[in-house]
C-alpha cells in the first residue's frame, strides 16, 4: 500500500486526477495544510466499510451493556443490589460504557 500525501493547493488544483486515482487504488489520499495533516479523502466503499465495522462495534457494546443492566436489575430484585457508582466503576473498567 502506498501512501500518497498531497497538499491542499495540489488537491485543489488537481482535484479530477485526485479522484481518478483514488477510485482507481482505493488507498486513502492524506492532505496536507503549511505541512500538517489536516484530513484523509476515501472512496466511498472506504467510507463506507469503515462505518460499518464502527457501528457493529456501537451495537456490540450497546448489547453487552444491555446485559450487563439486566443482570444488575435481576440482582436487585433479588436484594443482591449495589450502589450504582459501584456498577458504573466496574462498567469503565471493562470498557463497556463508553
């Protein structure tokens, strides 16, 4: 995978040529401001996998969470509860509330 950095002023003027070669390899085309990264063109397939893959992710964590308050809820009926502080602390450690 090559990895093609342009300018913004190169992307301007050159903005056709630009596209053609990003539908035609697909890699990402990172753009540069005063030699700063300041943004990244994909193709739209790109694009789209990528939000796919994010919002598999969103909903994997969504569910795990669900269950997560489920088992909390079941517990609490049954008098097992703890403090909700508790459960958020033991949540963030694990990674699931974000």
């Amino acid at each position: 995978m090559a990895i093609t950095i342009l300018p913004t002023t190169e992307v301007r003027d050159k903005m056709a040529s630009v596209l053609n070669k990003l539908s035609e390899t697909g890699e990402p085309v990172f753009i540069t401001r005063y030699s700063k990264a300041e943004a990244v063109l994909l193709s739209i397939d790109r694009y789209n996998a990528m939000m796919d893959l994010l919002e598999d992710r969103e909903d994997e964590l969504d569910s795990a969470l669900g269950r997560r308050l489920l088992e909390e809820r079941e517990a609490h009926a049954r008098g097992e509860g703890r403090d909700f502080e508790a459960f958020v602390a033991e949540l963030e450690r694990q990674g699931v509330s974000d």
